[in-house]
C-alpha cells in the first residue's frame, strides 16, 4: 500500500484558475514516470504539488504516505525538487553551493567530491562560480544539490533543458542509479524520445488532470 | 532526518552562506557603507547648525543606520530570491526558524560594522566625545540594538521578499515596528555622548528596553518566520 | 462545499437589533452631547468634542483586539474556520477608519483648547503608531495567494503587532517623561463632569460600539460571500477545464490517426 504519491481528484488554484483540475495519480516506489503534455496543461503544477509547496483546495493528495492536505511541511525533506529556477547562489562557487545543501544533510565531504565527479564538475569547474556558468552547467549544479540531499522522490521539471547530449546522457545514467537505489522519479519533459527509454511509465497531464 | 535539519546546524549554514556572498559580492560594503556616510554628510547640509548636530548625532546615526538597514534586509532577501534559492530552502524542508536565524545573524555583523563606521563619522563630522564609562554603555546599546533591528529586518524582510509590489511594503511594516529601538537607541546613545546634560547612568534603563524589545522579536520571529516565507 | 446561494435583503434578526440599538444611541447622543449637556466650565461648547472622541478611541482600541483575538483563534482552531479571518480582517477596516477619527477629532479638539494641532504624548502618539500598523495589516492582506495563506500571514502580523504596540507605548512614555511638562495634555483632566455629561458619554461609547458591531457583522457577512463567489467560481472552471481536456483528448487521439 505504500504508494509514493497517491493523488485522487487534486484541485490546485492559483487566483481562481484550476491549474489542476481533478488530477488523479498513483505512483509506485522506484518507478520512473515521465510526464507529457503541452504547455500550460499543469505538468509543473502537479510537481509542485507533489513537493507539498502548494495547498490542495479539493480532493486528496498523499505523498510519502503523508496527507498533504493536513501536513505539508514534514514530507519535503524528504522530497527533491528541480523547478525552472535553479536555487543557486550566484556569487559562490559550484562546490560551495552543493556544500551548503550537503551541510543540511551531515553528508561528508567524500561524497560531495563524488557527487561532483559524477556530473563531470572537475576541480577547475567545481571552483567556478555560478555566475559564470553557462546555462547548461547550472542545471547540472542544480541537480547535483538535488542528489547530495539524498530525497526520496525526485521531482524533475525538465532536467534535460539547456544540456548538450553528453551531459543529457550523464543525467539519465545518474536517474537511473538513483531509481535503483530506491528513490522514486517525477520527470516533466518536452524530451519525449529520450525521456520514453528512461521512463517506466508515462501519463499525459492535459487541462489541469492526468490521462494515462 | 530531522535532527540533521537541526535549528543550529541551518542556521550555521545559512548565516555562513550570506556572510561569505557578501564578502565576495561587497555590495554591501561598496553600495550601502557610502550611501549611509553620504546621509550622515547631507543631515549636515540640511541641519546646518553646528551645535545642534553635536546634540542631535545619536539620532542621526541611528536615522542612518534604519534607512540602511531597508537597503541590507532586501539585499540578503534579493540573494535568495534571484534564482529560487529562498524557495528551494523551503522546500527542501530547512527549518525556517533556523533560515531566520542564520539571515539575522548575517545581517546583525554587517549592521555592526555600518554603525562602527557612523559612530567615527559622527565623531568627526559632529565633533562628539566619548568616555570611558560612556563607551561600556555605547557597545551594549550597539549590541542590544543591532539585534532587535535585524531580527524584525529579517522577519518583515522575509514576508515581502519576491514579487513585485511587495519589496516596498518593506519599510511601511518595518519602520513602525522600530520606533522602540530608535527611541531607546538614540537615548542611551545620546547619553553615551553626555550630550544635552544627559548622565551616562540615565542611559542603561533604555538598555533595558533595546534588550527586552530584541527578545521579544527573537522569539517571535523564531516562532513566525516559517509562516510568513509559506505560500 | 458547494455553491451557497444568499437573500439579497442582508439584514438578518442580529445585525436588525444592533442595527437599531446603534440608531438610538447614536440619535441620543447626537441631542445629548449638542443640546441637552451644558457646556464645561473651563472649556466652554468644545468640550462636546469629547462625544465623539472618547467613544472613538475606544472603538478603535476594541477593534485592534478584535482583530487580535479573532487571529489567535484562527491560529489556534484546528479547521482554521475561515469566519475568525473574516471577523479579523473586517475589524481591522473599520478600526482604521475609527482610528483615523479619533486623531482628527483629538487633533481639533488639542487645537482648540491647547492651541496645537499636535502634541508628542504618549496615548496620541500610539493612537498614532496603532493606525500606520493597521494601514500595514491592511496591506499584507491585500498581498495575494490562496485564502489560508492570506489568513495566516494577517494572523501571524496582527499578533506581532500586539507585541509591538505595548513595546512602542512604553517607550513613548519613558520618552515624553523625560520631557515632564505641565501640559499633560488629556483634555478631560480639566473637565468636571456632571451627571448628564457623564451618561451621554456612556451611551455615546455604547452607541458608537453597537455600529462598530454592525458594520463588523455586515461587511464580514460581504466577505463571506466573496469567498463563496470564488468557490462556485471555480466549479464552474473546473467544468471548463474538463471540457478542454477532453476536447484535447480526442485531438490528440486524432492527430495520432
């Protein structure tokens, strides 16, 4: 019974607007789901929603095994979210940054140079700051703070945006790694073709609800 | 899990973050150091008088260091928000109350040593003297200050960081709520400089109030940051 | 919840009764304090300010810890049941407006007896304080976001706010003792009331209150309605939406073909 994310009948509103209408979803430990749909269809709302970032005004929605409807805050250490923005601290440096959430987490320092290495972040790079990274080389900063947080469920709102095929194809072996590790994997993608051989499963989020 | 989101080990954390963006960006030491030393040269031109200025300094030091202190609390706020940091930090679960206290204390150090700076400024552009007895009263009326200004900074700070149309609500919230600390500040102060007759002694009952002032918005804000950062 | 539908005649058995209550003492004190009262001895017909002014004050006071208690009770209730969020928000507007009386009334009342539209003392300059924190409630809550969170900022600053104003009067008052003048100036303190000053000053407080409650109860209840207009406003996107889903659902199929 220990579905990941369970939502039945969602309703998310932003100023009147449904941005989810009656979305319902069942997600499986260490599946990887890919969603689709066009844009303005809901595929960021529902993530967002899943992060427990914002109120559930109808029906339910349980991630965790927490009710979000009750208790949003206590499942978000727990959960990893990758949103447009990339949470980062422009003035510091790739290393610096992953620290700082690493710290959080009372990881060690060996892990963060592992991390590191597995994005292909060397020592020159990791010494750069954010600033001066391209836009590229942020998202896979942005993602390497995700993974030193070892969350359980990955929320991933187009992760590949930006990335050259190299580093696409590092993002998906590092998925992959994670969803055999135990961790359960949220991707919204434009990417279908690259997306569909990571994924397990995929949905389509269509006007604020999700059709298989 | 949560013991490792710890309120202490956040607030480390945070605090440490803040301080080393600022000694990396100076923006605040290049933008706002200058701008609080060019008001303390324009309360000159306007009060023109030199005698009042010698009597009136505390004020107008602590006058400085508000209109500052707007400028810094949406500065460690614009850190956050520019690429979703703030939110990623909620998000990710941090302890807000640590958030709060980490951003304080960053903003606390950085207050300090704007008012080092006026302090000298006053005693050179508003000729003030300062004595022993007169110094142990300043550094705890600095201190006690300080905090209770960087904690209802931050606090409000938090509130209306973001969107547009809210940064400027700032001041409107923030400003009432300091009038305490402006009015106790600049009587200690001013009893710290023994100006206008005033005793050294007449100085500490104000303390009193600059410290009960930042232990209430301490807890408070302790209490509340969480809920006001929410969406 | 679903969609309520409301009387367009407002009134309801309460807000009647207060409403009445409210026209007879305010019509009481409106011969009582410019008619029937006799003028003071020292300060002549503007004592009769004081009708105005002292229940003013007073109901600008109850309606800051209106707010307050009504934002405790939101904070503390488990459902969060919009109606104190309500009760605090409306509170805090017609405060305002009471708030902003009482100081043009005292400041007309200071210029006639003291000769000056101002003056630094301490319950002024906390009436003072009090209005520019509510003008800051009103603000926050005018910042957005879904209805809950709206409430539990508002909450969250309005207790704050009771913190604050008890640290701001006291200051002020350690200040302006610094400053002992002979001017202490309440405009009461030279004011010998006689019995029917006194009654028509009870009931002016009564009156003034009972329309403080009335306008309370009323713009609460538009409140209420506004918040359930959102809510069979969005029964009606929902259905929207789930035409445009489905509409979508057949293209796409389509296109597929």
């Amino acid at each position: 019974m220990s579905s990941v994310v369970d939502f039945r009948d969602a309703v998310v509103v932003f100023n009147g607007f449904p941005a989810l209408a009656e979305a319902s979803i069942e997600v499986e430990r260490g599946e990887i789901v890919l969603l689709q749909g066009p844009n303005g269809a809901g595929k960021t709302t529902l993530l967002r929603a899943c992060a427990g970032l914002l109120p559930i005004v109808r029906g339910e929605a349980s991630v965790l095994g927490v009710d979000l409807c009750v208790d949003r805050q206590s499942v978000r250490q727990r959960v990893g979210l990758l949103g447009h923005a990339n949470g980062l601290f422009a003035d510091l440096t790739i290393s610096e940054n992953v620290l700082f959430w690493a710290q959080m987490v009372g990881a060690s320092e060996g892990e963060v140079a592992s991390t590191l290495h597995r994005f292909g972040i060397d020592g020159r790079l990791a010494e750069q700051k954010v600033m001066h990274l391209s836009a590229g080389q942020k998202r896979r900063c942005a993602l390497a703070c995700l993974v030193v947080r070892r969350a359980e469920l990955w929320l991933l709102d187009e992760p590949h945006a930006g990335l050259d095929a190299a580093a696409r194809d590092e993002i998906d072996a590092i998925i992959r790694e994670a969803s055999s590790a135990g961790a359960t994997v949220l991707i919204a993608s434009h990417e279908l073709e690259r997306s569909r051989g990571l994924a397990t499963r995929s949905v389509s989020v269509i006007a604020g609800r999700v059709v298989s | 899990m949560s013991a490792q989101h710890s309120l202490s080990r956040v607030a480390r954390a945070v605090a440490a973050k803040d301080l080393r963006i600022e000694l990396r960006s100076r923006v605040v030491i290049n933008q706002v150091f200058p701008f609080a030393g060019l008001v303390m040269v324009m309360f000159a031109f306007a009060l023109d008088n030199d005698d009042v200025l010698t009597r009136v300094a505390g004020g107008l030091v602590w006058l400085a260091t508000l209109f500052s202190l707007i400028i810094i609390i949406q500065r460690s706020f614009a850190v956050d928000t520019a690429d979703g940091a703030l939110e990623a930090q909620r998000v990710a679960g941090l302890d807000p109350a640590g958030i709060f206290v980490g951003k304080a204390l960053a903003v606390m150090v950085q207050l300090v040593t704007l008012e080092i700076m006026l302090f000298v400024a006053a005693v050179v552009l508003y000729r003030v003297q300062l004595n022993a007895d007169g110094t142990v009263l300043l550094v705890t009326c600095v201190l006690s200050a300080t905090a209770g200004l960087s904690f209802v900074g931050t606090l409000y700070g938090g509130l209306t960081a973001g969107s547009r149309g809210r940064e400027t609500l700032l001041p409107l919230l923030m400003l009432p709520v300091v009038a305490p600390v402006l009015i106790g500040a600049t009587r200690a102060t001013e009893s710290a400089f023994t100006s206008g007759g005033a005793a050294v002694s007449d100085g500490w009952p104000w303390v009193g109030v600059l410290v009960v002032f930042a232990a209430v918005f301490g807890l408070g804000g302790i209490l509340s940051f969480g809920s006001l950062i929410e969406e | 919840m679903e969609a309520q539908t409301f009387n367009a005649r407002v009134a309801t058995p309460t807000t009647r009764l207060v409403g009445a209550m409210s026209l007879v003492s305010m019509a009481w004190v409106v011969i009582g304090g410019l008619i029937v009262t006799p003028k003071d001895v020292n300060q002549g017909d503007a004592v009769r300010i004081m009708y105005v002014h002292v229940p003013t004050a007073w109901v600008a006071y109850l309606a800051f810890i209106v707010t307050a208690v009504a934002s405790a009770c939101w904070l503390l209730s488990r459902k969060h049941s919009m109606g104190f969020d309500r009760v605090a928000g409306a509170s805090a507007e017609v405060g305002v407006i009471f708030m902003a009386m009482t100081l043009l009334s005292g400041s007309l009342w200071g210029r006639i007896t003291w000769g000056t539209f101002w003056a630094w003392d301490p319950r002024l300059t906390t009436t003072a304080f009090l209005l520019v924190t509510y003008i800051g409630y009103l603000a926050v809550r005018g910042l957005g976001g879904s209805l809950e969170q709206r409430a539990r900022r508002s909450a969250v600053i309005a207790l704050l706010a009771v913190l604050e104003i008890p640290l701001v009067h006291f200051s002020v008052l350690m200040w302006r003792s610094l400053h002992q003048k002979a001017s202490v100036l309440s405009g009461d303190g030279d004011i010998k009331m006689d019995g029917s000053m006194l009654t028509t000053l009870l009931i002016g407080v009564i009156g003034f209150t009972m329309t403080f409650a009335w306008l309370v109860l009323h713009r609460q209840r538009v409140l209420a309605m506004q918040d359930a207009m959102q809510m069979t406003q969005l029964d009606a996107a929902l259905r929207e939406r789930a035409n445009e889903s489905a509409t979508e659902s057949t293209d796409r199929v389509e296109g597929l073909k």
